[in-house]
C-alpha cells in the first residue's frame, strides 16, 4: 500500500531538555524522507528550542501568539502542506522505527477517518517515578481516568474500554466516538485529516483547543477514529512539581478562562452523570479505598511500586482542582 505524504508538527516553548530525544527518535523512523515536511511553530523560546529545530530539518514559523500551544497548533495546521499531520508535543519520543508506518496506515484503509491516537503510554522501568504512573495510568490527571475520558488505556486493561468499538483490525480498533464518549483525544502523538479541521472548523487560533475541533467534526457526522495497538514515550513529568505546574497551566489557561467557548468539557455541571462522576471521585480519594484498589490491580499486571502513587496524586489533584476552583469564582465575583 503506497504511503502518504505527512506534516510532522511541533510546536515548541522553551523545550531544551526533551526536545533532541524527540528529534533523534523522528530521524529514526522507516518512513520515506521525500513524503515528510517538517513544521514548528515556536511560542518565543528563550533557551535554544529553535536551534535545535532548525538543526533537525524542521522550518521554524515563529508563532504570532505567544505562549500559547493550542494556538501555535492551529497556526501549524494552517500552514501545513500535506493533508495528514502528525502532532507531536517535544516531551513525546517514538518507540520504535516503525511508528509513522503504524500511524498513518488505519488512513490508508478507511476513507472517513478522522484520527488516530495510541493505545497506551510507553512503560518504561528507567523512567521517573511520576513519568511511570502516568503511563501505567493513561493519563496525567486522575479526576478525567475516573470520570472515564483518559487519552489512553491503562496498561491495567489490554481491549479499548471507550466508545463504540465497530472493528478490531489487527494493527488498530475502529472505534465510533460521539460527543459523550470523545475522549481527551488530540496531542501527544496522533494523526488526523487538515482538510477536514479547516473545512468544518471555524475556530480562532486562541479558540483551537486540541479536543473542541474534533467535536465540530462529530457534529459534522465524521465519528470514526483509530486507536493503534501501540504506544507513545511521554516524558511529561520528571518530577512532580513539574507534572503539577503543568496540570495548574492548563486549568488557568484553558479550563477556566475559555470554558464559556469550550464545545468540550471534561466535567459538565449542567450534567447530572458527569456530577455523579465527580462526586465519585471525591469520595474515592478521600476514603483511599478504590485508588488503593486500582493500584494493587495494576501491580498484579506490572510489577511496579509507581502504581501507589495514585492514592497521593488522587489527593492532590482533588486539592488543586479545589484551590483553582475557588480562585475562578473570587475572580468572578471581582469582575462581576
């Protein structure tokens, strides 16, 4: 089957310390080189992000707005040359040779594809502590793995848990997704269609969240997405002072400030299931219990004491969600 041409996209800010083994783990792959077009789209790095790029073969866009990377992506998708794009953020490495072959193949065989993601996080024993729980989780934040929208699978399971599976095609799951089980599906290693972004769209740059254009597609009638029997390196939290400043970044930028223009929501207080859900979780952490559960069920599977982490991340993320909860509605209530 002939390969297609694809647009590696990265957008960069200040990303010096992932962003070779990144790079090296692209010039590693078995896919032609003539069929790639490398793209970053930098937010004003300080620390040489853009050297690198630059020494890596990538052409360097800098980003009308700064800081901001969900706007520099949908500054990428614009000036992208091919149809697929291939998003990766600079702390995502690939596993193997054979990653963008994986990737791009369920495109290939199915016509309506929207986009593919991986099926797990990439476990591996040298990581950092807090690097292993996140990829023996399936995520980086424990209130979305227990209101049921983790990006990935919990390497607890082996079988796609989300959505509605319409085929197992050996390599990759066909699976249908609508607005209710789409989960936070759209960065860390994914391929999906330019054509169909731009086309049905008609976000700003600011306004681009990785997860809202995909709903616009659901509404649109494009519901099938691949999840690929492989997996992504995601070095997002070597310590977790740095995974936590990460989670406070988001909720800042992007949870609280644009919920109002948000298509989705992790968590819907309009929503009775989604308040139960919550309420769950809130019960789970502060009686121990079920995390503590979960990570002996993981440690049956993986032999890893990163697993019990979970109980003291449930408490702290529970703490954080608090503190910046409190902080929107006194800001609200100075506004107002």
């Amino acid at each position: 089957m002939e390969l297609s041409k694809i647009t590696i996209l990265i957008v960069t800010l200040n990303n010096k310390r992932t962003l070779c083994n990144c790079l090296k783990s692209i010039q590693e792959q078995d896919y032609p080189k003539q069929l790639i077009e490398y793209l970053n789209v930098d937010g004003g790095s300080t620390d040489g992000s853009v050297t690198i790029m630059k020494k890596f073969g990538f052409k360097v866009v800098p980003s009308p707005i700064k800081r901001n990377a969900e706007a520099q992506r949908a500054v990428g998708v614009k000036l992208a040359q091919n149809k697929l794009i291939v998003s990766l953020d600079a702390d995502n490495y690939l596993p193997n040779k054979n990653w963008l072959r994986q990737m791009v193949k369920p495109f290939l065989e199915n016509p309506n594809l929207v986009h593919a993601n991986t099926l797990h996080y990439t476990y591996r024993q040298e990581d950092s502590i807090f690097n292993r729980y996140c990829a023996l989780f399936g995520t980086v934040d424990p209130i979305v793995y227990y209101i049921g929208r983790p990006d990935r699978l919990s390497w607890i399971f082996n079988q796609w848990r989300l959505g509605e599976n319409i085929e197992n095609r050996g390599s990759y799951f066909l699976v249908r997704f609508s607005e209710k089980t789409l989960p936070t599906v759209g960065c860390n290693g994914v391929v999906y269609r330019k054509d169909l972004l731009l086309k049905y769209t008609k976000s700003k740059p600011r306004q681009f969240t990785h997860i809202d254009v995909f709903i616009d597609l659901i509404r649109k009638g494009y519901q099938e997405f691949a999840v690929v029997k492989n997996d992504i390196i995601h070095d997002t939290a070597h310590s977790f002072k740095n995974l936590l400043k990460k989670r406070m970044l988001f909720l800042s930028e992007y949870y609280f400030k644009q919920n109002r223009e948000r298509r989705y929501k992790i968590y819907d207080p309009t929503k009775i299931p989604d308040n139960l859900k919550l309420l769950l979780f809130i019960v789970y952490t502060l009686t121990i219990i079920k995390p503590l559960v979960d990570s002996f069920r993981g440690y049956l599977r993986i032999r890893d004491l990163a697993w019990f982490l979970h109980p003291f991340v449930c408490f702290i993320y529970l703490f954080a969600y608090g503190q910046a909860s409190l902080k929107h509605l006194f800001l609200r209530k100075q506004d107002g």
